[in-house]
C-alpha cells in the first residue's frame, strides 16, 4: 500500500528526531543540574513569590474591569469632557511601554517624597511619606491596574457597541433609565464579546506580572533572577518558573473554556458573533500593542 | 367626540441635519381611537411614531399626550426640555412595538414581560409573573413563556413583545410597521392580537402596510407623504375614494 501523505510522515519524523535531542539533552547535560533545581521547585522564596504573582495577576484584573468599563462608560458618554478623559487615558497608557510605567511607579517616591492633602496651593493638614503610602506591593498592583483598565476599555467599549441600537430603544421605550439600561439590557448581552478577549487579557496580565520586577517587586521571574544571581543556574531556573507559569496560564485557559461555554448558551438559539480562536491564542503580547478587542474598537483616534 | 385627545401633534418638525424629515406634521387621535399611519418609504411615520415618546427630539411644534406636554415642559412661551427621569416617565405610559421586535435576547418570553414592571414601575414580582404570563396567554403563548426570543418564530417574537409593552399598563399603544419583518403566514396572528387589543379599547397608533387591517380595525386613516400629512379620514372612505393624487398613485401600487 503506497504512503497516503509522505509529507506528514516526513515533519513528524524530523519532529520526534529533535524532540528526542531535546529530551536527551534535558536529561544528560550535567550541567542542568536538575536534583538542585527540584528542590526550589517548592522552596519558600518561590512559593512566596508564586503567591505574589497570583494576587498581582487577581488584582490586576479586578482593577481593571472595574476600570476598563468605567473609561469605556466615559468614552461612549454623551460628556464631551469625560470623552476627552478616557480618550487621553488610554492614548497614553496604550502608547507608553509597561515596563517604563512600572519603573515610575516604582520610583515616584524618589520624585515626590511625601505625599499631602491640603489646598492646592495653600496649607497642607496631612502628609504621608510616598514609600510607605506606596509599598512596592502597591506600586506594582497599581501600575498593572492601570494599564490594564485601558486595554480592558477598548474590549468593554466593543462589546457595548456590538449590542444592537434597537435593545437601547425597547428599553428606553419601556421607561427604563440609562443606567439601568446599561447595567439590565446592554452589559449583559456585552459579556459574549467581552468574555473571550478578557480570558486572553488575563492570560496576558499573569505574563506581565513577570515585568514588576522594574519596581521592583518579588514576583516568579523576579524572585529566579535572585537565586540564578546566587547558584549561577541560570536556564534550569528559568525552566523551573516557565513550569509554574505553564501550569497557572493552563488553570486560566481550562476556566475561560467554561466561562465561554456558559455565556454562549445564556442566549440559546441566538446569533452569536464570530469569535477569535479562543483557547490557546493569548491576546497580546507582554510589552505590548495590540489590545486583542473584539474588533471594532481600537482607539487611537477620534 | 368630547374631552381631551390622547394624541395631539400641532406642526411638528423635525430635521436630522439639514434634511427636514417631518414639515409640519397635525394629528389628533381619541381615547380609544385606532390610527392607521400609512404612506411610502422614507415618507417620516417611523420618526413621527418616535417623537410621540421622545426617542425623537422634535424641532418644532407641539406634542401632548394625554394632556401633558411630550419631552418638554413651558413656561410662558419658552419651551424646557424634560430631565431623563421625566421622560422615562413619561415613556412608561406609552408601548412601543418595533418592526424587529427588539426583545431582549438573554431573556425568557416570561423575564422579558416582566422586566420593566419589576425594574421600572418597582411591581412586586411574583404578581409581575401572574401579569405576564396571563398576558403571554392572552396573546397566545401560554407554553413558549420559557422560551428564549431565538427559540420563538418572528410571529411569537412579536407577539411577545406585545406582550411586553402592555405589562407596563399603557395608554397610548405605538406600532412601527409590526408585521412588515415577518413572513406572511405570521402576519395573520400578530393582526389578530392588534384586534384584540384594539376592541378592548386601547388607543393605538399603528404604521402599517396591511390596508385590510386599517379598513377593518382603524377608526381613521393617515396618509403621510414626503413629511406631510396629505389626507386623512375614515380608512374606508379614504381606501375607496382617496381625494389627493398622491394618495390615489400611491394606493393604486399597494391595493
Ligand atoms: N437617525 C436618522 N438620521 C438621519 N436621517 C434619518 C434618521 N432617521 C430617519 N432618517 C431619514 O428620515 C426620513 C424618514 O424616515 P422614516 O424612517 O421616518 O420613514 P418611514 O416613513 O418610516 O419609512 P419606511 O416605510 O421605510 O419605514 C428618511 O429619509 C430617513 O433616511
Ligand atoms: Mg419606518
């Protein structure tokens, strides 16, 4: 019987050839020293920081839901200032790098040493000292929540509009208040465009937890770079925390797998908009750019 | 005919931009009066039908329901536009039926009736439920109450929206072309539950291109053109013997 697809045949060979290589290197290379490494696997320096990233990743995504439908409110407002607000918001921390944001963050109390409430210009009642007010802890979680809110606007803006015009108007027709018709008719229905990119959002943000250590504060990576500087096992270290980031991104994608299985069914029978590929594409990379919206919002402009 | 209409528009204008869509538009429709509203494409019934509960804001001209002033308040000769509350209020007593229906998707035939009692008129919940699902029983859908809108045919659909709109107990019953999206082997059993309606008393403004529902339901007939009323009358009269050329070459082409 002839070969039905020799090309098949040909990339799987070549793929098991160098997994093969790879897996024998991993195992014979002496110097991976892999005994050691398995010990920090579970050592308390790791664990703590693994608790670290974990909150930082919550917290990070909390804050910027929270925020992101608050600027994405104030985007679609009828408000010409609340407009310009959001606009400016996430012109500059779309358009600026999180890492450089985090380094602010991180040395603000070099720039402002204390921080007072008063009269502007006038006499100051209380002051706090910028380093204690703002820990390392809270100068990470705050410079992640705020770049997240803007990249989590742009996804709730999309979802807002791809709800259809005549929902706002039965609505409105009904009686119902603005608000009110956000929150019962609009928000909901949003969700099913909402939902998919903010799985990747989250996937991405635990990925950016790795860049607090510009504040610095002592997350996985942060926290490998400390012993690697000790025990000069530099990859097998490294190796070790990609394991633990595999394992946490996995829980997350299993969860977004649900979340979207439930929220495509709460409209059963209905319509349901093309979505990107969700389980395994993360919506953007760490450093930056794209904003993984779900399609019509991307910003920049007007 | 004695006391006070429940519609009354006196020279209403509206524009969107420059294009002046209604030219001065007068109607007057009686408690428990059924208008039929009809004319060509483009000819501005649907933007009349939404001024009359403010989804429009009219440019000139004035407009009352029920006595009171819509989306504006006077004082003196000056004109104030409500606040948000005050139209949502006002809005209340007025039902509206769309062309698309415009259910809400993520609800129950059931939750979509009683959402706006419970939400907006703060109605206890379980005598909202006893409501609706008489409602959904009257027209017709005592078994789909559980039903998603994308589960229901667009007759259903609409039939629930009916339904909607009359559990906030309307006095004026607004219907934007209700039949036009619908096959026509549905068309029949959205009319029969306008009928129904309509000889349980409602006052009822109804765009329509169904003539044998305005000859056999309306107690008048509208004929808008171009932002203009051009006449208006008894449906029969007007349907057999139309005074005005354009209403003459413009039944000539839907009878
Ligand atoms: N929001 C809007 N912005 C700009 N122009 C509009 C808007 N709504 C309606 N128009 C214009 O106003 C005119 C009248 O529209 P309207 O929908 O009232 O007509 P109609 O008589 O209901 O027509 P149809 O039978 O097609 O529903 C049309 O020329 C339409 O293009
Ligand atoms: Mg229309």
């Amino acid at each position: 019987m002839p070969v039905r697809h020799p090309l098949r045949w040909v990339a799987a060979a070549v793929m098991l050839v160098l997994v093969a290589m790879a897996v024998n290197t991993l195992v014979t290379n002496e110097r991976f020293n892999w005994p050691e490494q398995f010990e920090y696997i579970f050592a308390p320096q790791i664990m703590n920081a693994l608790y670290n990233t974990v909150w930082l990743t919550i917290v990070a995504m909390v804050g910027g839901v929270v925020g992101g439908v608050l600027l994405a409110l104030m985007r679609l407002s009828d408000n010409p200032i609340l407009r310009a607000i959001s606009w400016f918001y996430l012109w500059v921390f779309r358009a600026t790098p999180l890492y450089t944001q985090l380094l602010i963050w991180g040395s603000l109390g070099a720039l402002f040493p204390e921080i007072g409430l008063g009269i502007p210009f006038g006499p100051v009642f209380v002051s706090w000292e910028t380093n204690t007010l703002l820990s390392a802890a809270a100068a990470a979680a705050l410079g992640l929540v705020l770049n997240e809110a803007a990249y989590m606007a742009e996804i709730v803006r999309a979802g807002i509009l791809s709800v259809d015009e005549g929902q706002r108007e039965a609505a409105g027709a009904l009686g119902m208040s603005r608000a009110k018709t956000m929150r019962r008719i609009v928000l909901p229905q949003a969700m099913r465009v909402i939902i998919p990119p903010t799985g990747n959002e989250t996937i991405a943000t635990l990925k950016n937890t790795s860049l607090v250590a510009a504040v610095p504060f002592a997350e996985l990576t942060f926290q490998a770079q400390n012993i690697y500087g000790r025990t000069y096992q530099v990859i097998p270290m490294l190796i070790m925390v990609c394991l633990w980031y595999l394992l946490l991104s996995s829980i997350l994608m299993v969860g977004q797998h649900f979340l979207e299985r439930h929220f495509g069914r709460s409209e059963r029978g209905a319509a349901r908009p093309a979505r990107p590929a969700a389980l395994l594409s993360s919506g953007r990379e760490q450093t930056g750019g794209g904003g993984g919206g779900g399609g019509s919002g991307d910003g920049g402009g007007g | 005919m004695s006391g006070e209409p429940m519609v009354r528009a006196e020279a209403v204008h509206k524009s969107f931009g420059r294009t002046e869509v209604l030219k001065g538009i007068d109607i007057t429709v009686a408690p428990g009066e059924v208008c039929c509203v009809v004319g060509p494409s483009g000819s501005g019934k649907s933007t009349f039908l939404r001024c009359v509960n403010h989804l429009e804001k009219i440019n000139a001209g004035r407009l009352w329901v029920d006595g009171e002033l819509v989306g504006y308040r006077q004082r003196g000769d000056k004109l104030y536009e409500l606040r948000e509350k005050e139209v949502a209020a006002q809005r209340r007593e007025i039902g509206m039926v769309f062309q698309r229906f415009n259910l809400f998707p993520h609800m129950t035939a059931l939750e979509n009736v009683i959402e706006a009692p419970v939400q907006v008129r703060r109605e206890n919940r379980a005598e909202a439920r006893e409501r609706a699902l008489a409602l959904l029983e009257r027209v017709g859908l005592a078994d789909k109450t559980g039903h998603y809108p994308g589960q229901l045919s667009g007759g259903q659909q609409q039939r629930v929206a009916i339904a909607r709109a009359l559990a906030m107990r309307p006095k004026l019953m607004l219907f934007d072309e209700p039949t036009s999206a619908l096959d026509p082997e549905l068309v029949g059993e959205v009319l029969d539950a306008m009928k129904a309606l309509a000889e349980d008393g409602m006052t009822m403004i109804v765009v329509t291109h169904e003539m044998g529902f305005a000859r056999e339901v309306g107690d008048s007939l509208v004929f808008m053109d171009d932002g203009v009323v051009v006449e208006t009358g008894p449906p029969r009269e007007v349907l057999a013997g139309p005074r005005h050329e354009r209403t003459k070459a413009f039944l000539s082409k839907v009878l």
